[in-house]
C-alpha cells in the first residue's frame, strides 16, 4: 500500500479516535440505563432499544480499532474493512434518521393517548400519582388534560403554585382536600395550566436533539470512511508514473533502458522494488 499523505493519516487517526471514544460513551451511558431501568423494573419496555444500543456501541469500538490498526501498520485489508463497515453504519444510521423524522407527529399522538389512558387521576395508583407529581413540580403546571379539575377533590400539593413561578396560577376550589383543617378564607394557588402538552413538548425536543446528534454521528462516519478509502488507495502520481519511483521508458509504459541490464534482462534490485511494490 502507498504512502498516504501524513495530514491525511493523522486526520483520520484523530477521527478514529473521535469514534471510538464516542463508542465507548454510548456503551456506557447503556450499562447506566440498564442498571436503572433493572432497579426500577421497566426493563421490558425498552429491552430493544437496550440491545440495538449496546450493539451500535459495540461495533463502533471495533471498527474504531480496525481503522486504528490498519492506519498505524499500513494494513490495507484492515482499513477496508472499516470503511465498509463505516458506510453500512452510516446507511443505517441514516434510514432511523428518515424513519424518526417522519413519525415525529404519529409519535406525539401516540404519547398524549399514553397520559391520557391514565385518567381519571382521582382514582390513578400511587405509582402514577407520585410520577405525575415530580412532572408537576417540574414543569409547573397541574393535572394532564383540563389542568386541576382533572384530579377532582384530591388536588396534590404538587400543583401548589411556587413563589418563583413563571407559569400562571389561579385560585383553587375551596371544595378540594387542599382546604382541609383551614379555617382562614386566604386563597390557595394552584397552576392552572394541565401538564399534558408541556410533557409532550418536552419529549419532542429530547428526540430532536437526538435525532440532531446522530446526524453529526452520522456525517463524521462519512468523513472518516472518505478518508479511510484515501488512506487505502492513495491516488496515483501525476503523468502517471509507475510505483516506486521507476520512471516509464517507451510506449505502453515500459520500464525505462537504466532498469535493464546489457541482454535485456531486468536488473535484480529493480525486480526486487517492483515486487515489494506489489505486496504493499
């Protein structure tokens, strides 16, 4: 194999690196979200996803090292192998991209029946109450649908409007449990806005956003099978010379009259250059 260009090798080697490193996060962040779904038993509802990420991970580290090896020790069936490797990735990855991009919408639909499948909250479990309570907290707002009147009497003190709110609040029902031992006639705020499509913004950004970095994943796959593919097959010399730094002689590129010896015969040393050439 020929010599790359030294700017090249290093770019790719860095790229290479790049990749692996980002291999080893997902790979990580997987064991992670593993563990946690594990603890919490919820395991079963994104064992899928689980399995295509540590696979995505998996292979990206590999190729990673292939790329390293056949870059460091000019190895040109080494670095085949990763830019074929690196293409597939990038179609594939490219097809979730489309995929995920064009069912944004179906997937928000499908998210707001999920919550609202939930209701009546005044008779939901306390699984359901006290997730939805960390979500009101959070975003600021109360109930999912019709804002407080879907909880009916049992208003949670999670839709207590906070002091620092950027949300609106109105006045809540002297008739919910939250008047219970009061006597004095002073207002309770509560947020009067329902949760519902602050959620669903929330999870549409976050597919955004991830959908945004697999395409930046996705074009430096691109980048380095490129220069993986200039790394293997360097591009020939200018006036088409021949490899090695034999200069052509006649017509239909002959080795010039010096390469041979006074019977025509080529000369040792050259046959033996011509030949290394070849192997590389």
């Amino acid at each position: 194999m020929g010599k790359a260009n030294v700017w090249v090798k290093r770019t790719f080697i860095v790229l290479v690196g790049l990749i692996a490193i980002i291999g080893l996060l997902l790979l990580g962040l997987t064991l992670f979200s593993h563990g946690h779904f594990h603890k919490d038993e919820e395991i079963d509802d994104i064992v899928l996803g689980l399995h295509f990420m540590y696979a995505l991970a998996v292979i990206s580290v590999v190729l990673a090292a292939i790329g390293g090896f056949g870059a460091c020790k000019e190895k040109k069936w080494a670095l085949i192998v990763f830019v074929v490797g690196m293409i597939l990735s990038s179609l594939f990855l490219f097809g979730i991209e489309i995929v995920s991009l064009a069912l944004q919408p179906q997937f928000s639909i499908e998210l707001k029946a999920q919550y609202l499948h939930m209701m009546p909250l005044s008779n939901a479990s306390e699984v359901v109450i006290d997730s939805l309570g960390e979500v009101q907290r959070e975003l600021q707002c109360c109930g999912l649908d019709e804002g407080y009147l879907d909880w009916d009497y049992n208003i949670p003190d999670s839709c207590l409007c906070a002091e620092n709110s950027i949300h609106p609040c109105v006045a809540a029902p002297r008739n919910s449990r939250l008047f219970e031992g009061r006597v004095d006639d002073e207002p309770i705020m509560i947020y009067s806005e329902s949760c519902l499509p602050y959620i669903t913004e929330s999870v549409m950004a976050v597919i955004k956003t991830a959908v945004g970095i697999m395409m930046g994943v996705t074009l430096l796959l691109v980048f380095s099978a490129v220069l993986g593919h200039h790394h293997a097959v360097p591009a020939e010399p200018e006036g088409g010379h021949p490899p090695c730094g034999l200069q052509p002689g006649g017509e239909g590129g002959e080795l010039h009259h010096s390469h041979r010896d006074h019977r025509g015969h080529m000369i040792p040393a050259v046959a033996a250059k011509l030949r290394k050439c070849g192997e590389s």
